[in-house]
C-alpha cells in the first residue's frame, strides 16, 4: 500500500543567532539587504533567480544524493523549484561550512550539459547541473537533475543547511528540468499529488510529508482556498487583513505566496507599517519592528480574511523572541505578500497540486 513519506524538519540555530555570536550581523545587514519578495519578482533574466539573504530561515530536513547516497541538509522552499547542493569543487568559502557532493564518489551520477546561476545582489550561487538517484526518506527518485554549486555567496556560510529543495511549480525551475516533487509523483512514487508541512516553534518536531497530509498535527477542519492566477507560485487572495474588525492592510484585496522559505510575513511597507503602528512598535537600527518583551500577551489577534475564512494569528505566533529583544514577523518589503513560516508555524499547510489550491487548517 502507498503511505506519504515522512521527512522529519529540524529547526537550526539561524544565521542570525550565529552572526550576533560572532559579532558579523551588522555587518552581513548592510551588505545583504533584506528582499525576500525578490524572488517573486517578474524576472527579465531567465538564467538567474534572486537568492535572498534571510537570517531567520531555521527548519531543513535530510536527503541523500548518489549512489551510495552523500546525506545534505536542506531548506524545503515552497518559493523556489530547484534543488541544489554544494559540490567538493566549491571554491566559496561558504562551503567549506557545510557537505559538499563528490560526483566521483557516486556509482549513479551523470553529468548535465546545463550550468546554472541563481543570483543576488550582492552574491550569487553558481555552478554546474547533473543528474542522480535521490534517497528522501525511503523513497528513491531515479534521473533528477540538481544543481552543483561552485561559487556561494559568503552569507550561506551561517545559513543552518547546505542546499534548497525547490517545491514549487515546473516552469520556475532555472535547471530546467522537473522538480523533484513532481518526478516523485510521476514516477508513481506517492498515493496523493499533494504535500503538506507542519512547523512547530520547538527544535524538533516539524514535519513535512509527501503525497498527504496528517490529521494529528492540526485541529478542526482544513480550509481549501483556490490558488489565484496561474503563477508557477503558491498564490492565493487575500480579502482584508483585520485588528479588531479594522482593516489595517490589505484593503480590496492583495495577492499573496505562501512561501515556506520566507521566515516571516512581508507586505508592502505601507501596510506593514499600518500594522506595526497598531501594534505599538518602535523600529531598531535595522528598522525592524520592535515591541516590549513584557506585554505581548495584550498584543491583538491579527485576522487574515482569506475565501470566505478568517485565520487568526495570535501575538504568540507574530512575536519573535531573540536575545536581542522582541520584534514582530512583519516586514516591509517591495513586492507582493508573503505568507511565510511566522503564518506557517500557526497553520497546518497543505499544498494540492492536483486540484490547484492550498488548505490551512489551526496546528496542534
């Protein structure tokens, strides 16, 4: 009988904490402005894909590549459709950070004739493609392409995982291949052509899992919402985004990704603004929005009116703790919103690739 595979996420120290213990965050700040919106920009340059530097991106889980399988840690991005790790010709010292793939020491792998680029503002990850036999969980997926990195830009060195596992739409992927989600149900590989992600705010304990979804890590029923427009994205529409019945963003409705490697919320600064002034917020040198430690607890629910369902995030789940202090997970950013783990680690998300919608249902 077909099961949907379960691929256990950790939640690792973020760049940001490692950058604060080692006294680089400032610097890394300025160099490495904050945009994860960039990637849902409309692009002019097919080769490239901006690569954002996101201090607070924490959870990844374990794939293997080759024959025997090279084991890596990689971010699930809901944002992005390519899978890449470090290659051992890696001359970046980012990689020297993390694990690096031999193709020599694989019996499977086949070079590809692509190279690809993903880029950023201020540093990009470039190299060569191939092909090979992936291990996830214990399901293996024959014949996929994978990019092999030989430049990285130095941020990636304080980044909690080697690669990205792109899980959004064909037509972004950069490699130009199938991504690896849909190889997996093309090959026969899973009972549903859906997976679903659960983030829990402790170090273990996220799940993502392929090919269905889990009623034991939410509460009542999920709630289905079309996605909207065909974008190779997971977009859906907001109708309004309220505080105690105020519309407060969102007004007439906006376009949103649903985008596991985003940390946060972002919107546009208008808007996110509007929202951190009802929170009583105070912007820090990074102009981050700051509130008191001490009385989250009086902070309101910030409703999310989405279809016809109204998904209520509590100050909980938008206040960020760090030694530094407490900030919201709202940020400003040019570009569209985006729903990311600060709204996931709330909600239950299910992807449907069958029947083009996304469900959100309350996490245990």
């Amino acid at each position: 009988m077909f099961v949907s595979i379960r691929i256990p996420l950790r939640r690792g120290k973020s760049a940001r904490q490692q950058l604060e213990e080692s006294g680089l965050f400032d610097e890394y700040r300025t160099k490495f402005p904050y945009n994860p919106a960039a990637k849902f920009l409309p692009r002019n340059e097919q080769s490239e894909v901006p690569l954002t530097f996101d201090p607070d991106t924490t959870y990844y889980g374990e794939i293997g590549i080759g024959t025997p399988p090279q084991f890596f840690k990689v971010l699930f991005d809901t944002g992005s459709s390519d899978l890449w790790v470090p290659s051992v010709s890696c001359t970046s010292s980012a990689c020297d950070q993390h694990a690096k793939f031999s193709s020599s020491a694989s019996s499977t792998f086949e070079a590809g004739t692509k190279t690809f680029r993903l880029s950023y503002y201020s540093g990009y990850v470039a190299g060569s493609t191939g092909y090979e036999l992936i291990k996830i969980s214990d399901l293996y997926v024959a014949h996929q392409i994978f990019g092999l990195t030989e430049t990285e830009a130095t941020f990636l060195g304080s980044v909690p995982w080697d690669g990205i596992l792109g899980l959004a739409f064909p037509g972004l992927s950069h490699e130009g291949g199938t991504p690896l989600f849909n190889n997996l149900w093309n090959q026969g590989k899973i009972p549903q052509n859906m997976f679903s992600m659960y983030l829990s705010s402790s170090v273990e304990g996220s799940m993502l899992m392929l090919g269905g979804m889990d009623s034991s890590y939410y509460t009542g029923s999920i709630n289905w919402i079309p996605l909207y427009k065909a974008t190779n994205f997971w977009n859906i529409q907001i109708q309004s985004i309220t505080i105690n019945g105020n519309t407060v963003a969102c007004s007439g409705s906006c376009e949103a990704s649903v985008d596991s490697g985003t940390s946060f919320i972002t919107g546009p600064s208008k808007d996110i603004n509007n929202i951190n002034g009802w929170l009583g917020t105070s912007a820090n040198q990074y102009g981050e929005a700051v509130v008191s430690c001490s009385n989250t607890d009086l902070l309101p629910d910030i409703m999310f009116n989405i279809d016809g369902y109204s998904f209520a995030l509590p100050p909980s789940a938008y206040v960020i703790k760090s030694a530094s202090g407490c900030r919201t997970g709202f940020a400003g950013v040019p570009g569209p919103w985006i729903l990311g783990e600060v709204f996931m680690r709330q909600f239950y998300t299910v992807f449907d690739v069958n029947n083009s919608r996304v469900g959100f249902a309350q996490a245990v």
